[in-house]
C-alpha cells in the first residue's frame, strides 16, 4: 500500500489521487442526476475557516450535460492558473450546497 505525499487536503475527494477528467465528469453526472445545480468556485489561498470562495460566474442553472461544467471549469482554470478550483453542487428544494470537491490545484502534478 502507498501513501500519498504530505500537503494540504481540502474536501472529501481531495485523500484520493489526483481525478482524472472522466471521473470528474462521472461526478459531475452524479450531481446533475440527482437534481442539484452545479457551480464553479475558485480561490488563491483556501483554509479552513474560508469556507466562501469566489463564485466564477454564476451557477449553472441550465446545465444539462457534465461537459458543459468541466468547459466551465478548463476556463476558470485558464485564467486563474494560481487558484483551487472546486465544483460544488447546489440543492434547490434544500436550499443549501450539497456536494463540494476539488477539481484543480495549482501546485499538483495532475489535476
């Protein structure tokens, strides 16, 4: 068994390898067949006690398909290649967020 190296974890998904951009459209996909609303979120200098990060556009109401958000999310990163980047999944009836992970760091190999 291998360990990962040490540095920051951010988010549930962020103690696995690096995704892949399949399985975060597969995850993507999740979110939008259960209903939620997808949204990009990107910040510079994320810690614990900075739970708002900055919205990158607005939300996507309309999104149908799982390629829509990762363009959504090749855009952010292009023209913010120092930030994280996350995907978080809104809950209309709920009224809260849902789903969050991270899609993009700055500082990784791969991401």
């Amino acid at each position: 068994m291998k360990t990962l190296p040490k540095e920051r974890r951010y988010e549930t998904l962020s103690y696995l390898p690096p995704l892949t951009d399949q399985q975060i459209a597969k995850q993507i996909q999740f979110m939008l067949e259960k209903g939620f609303i997808p949204a990009v979120e990107f910040e510079e200098e994320p810690t614990p006690y900075n739970h708002h990060w900055t919205l990158w556009k607005l939300p996507l109401f309309d999104a149908t398909s799982a390629q829509e958000v990762v363009n959504e999310v090749r855009e952010c990163r292009s023209e913010n290649p120092n930030s994280y980047i996350r995907v978080i999944g809104f809950d209309n009836i709920r009224q809260c967020q849902m789903v969050s992970f991270i899609v993009y760091k700055p500082d990784a190999i791969r991401y």
